[in-house]
C-alpha cells in the first residue's frame, strides 16, 4: 500500500505557512509559495484565486490545529474540566511570538469574508464551552481573558510581564475549577 500524496492543496497551504513564518504574513508573495509548493503560479491560483483566499486557508488550518489540539488534550486529561483546558492550550498557544496584525487587516481589506471561519469558529468553541461550563460568569471571565491574551499578542502590545501573564493564567485555572 502506497503513502498517500498530500493533495497540491495542502501542498500550496504547508509551503505558504513556512513562507509566513520565514517571511511574515505581511510580505507573503504568491511567487514565493507557488515556488516554494512546486506547483505553477497558475495551480496556486486554482486553488486559491486571491492572496486572501490563501491568508484564509491558512487561518482555517490553523483553527483546525487548534481544534485537534485542543480535542487531544481533553481526551488525554479527562480528569480536568473542559474550560481548563482551553485556558491551558491558549495560555500556551499565546505564548508564541505571532505575526503582526497588518497581514489580517490587509486581507480583510481584500475580502471582509476573510473573518468568517473566525468569527464562526470562536462563537461555536464559545458555545460548546457554555454547555460544558456550569458557571456563566467563570466562563465569561476566563473566555474573555484569553481572548484578550491573544489580542495582545496578535498587536504585538503584551504589556504584562512574563510573571504577570503567569499570575493570570493561575488565577483563571482557580476561576475555572
């Protein structure tokens, strides 16, 4: 039984993450991922018509990511309960250094449906976490948190200090419980 080629799809979208994350998002060039996939300028753009497109399919990948991250770690601790968890994966998942945000602004300047897998991703994880959670305003409290975490971090404005970002994540693992 042979290995299962990725498709050029996955291709296209594996080479233009490597190329962001050498690069920044911002200074993504469509040359430079059709070339890094080895596939024409003119497949990337089958698959993907605009740089937008793109920046959407890698955000829609990365939201999967999270999702299976997310879901391994609930089975694996199945002691712990499931707001936790997300606080724990995202407290992590802040901790990495994120592009700038210009790269956001400019697609959604390209296409406001840019944010669709976004917004639909963070109302429907909020809404599993609501069945799950029996205290409306811990949820609310730690939810809104992390959000703001990553939208420090997506700004690149963190202002807390490492302890800091630390006490806060203590102190909504004590909310969460």
């Amino acid at each position: 039984m042979r290995a299962q080629r990725p498709n050029s799809r996955e291709k296209i979208l594996a080479a233009a993450a490597d190329v962001a994350r050498e690069s920044g998002p911002g200074s993504l060039s469509l040359d430079a991922v059709a070339s890094r996939a080895g596939v024409s300028k003119g497949g990337l753009l089958y698959n993907f018509p605009t740089k937008a497109k793109l920046m959407q399919g890698l955000v829609e990948g990365y939201l999967r990511e999270f999702e299976q991250a997310l879901e391994a770690a609930r089975t694996n601790d199945r002691d712990e309960n499931p707001l936790a968890v997300y606080i724990r994966l995202s407290a992590n998942d802040c901790e990495e250094k994120q592009p700038s945000a210009s790269w956001i602004f400019s697609a959604i300047a390209e296409d406001p449906d840019f944010m669709t897998p976004i917004n639909t991703f963070k109302r429907q994880l909020f809404e599993r976490l609501k069945g799950e959670t029996p205290d409306l305003k811990s949820l609310l409290i730690c939810y809104l948190a992390i959000e703001g975490l990553r939208s420090m971090n997506l700004f690149d404005a963190d202002v807390l200090s490492k302890d800091e970002r630390s006490l806060l994540v203590s102190s909504l693992l004590d909310i969460a419980k």
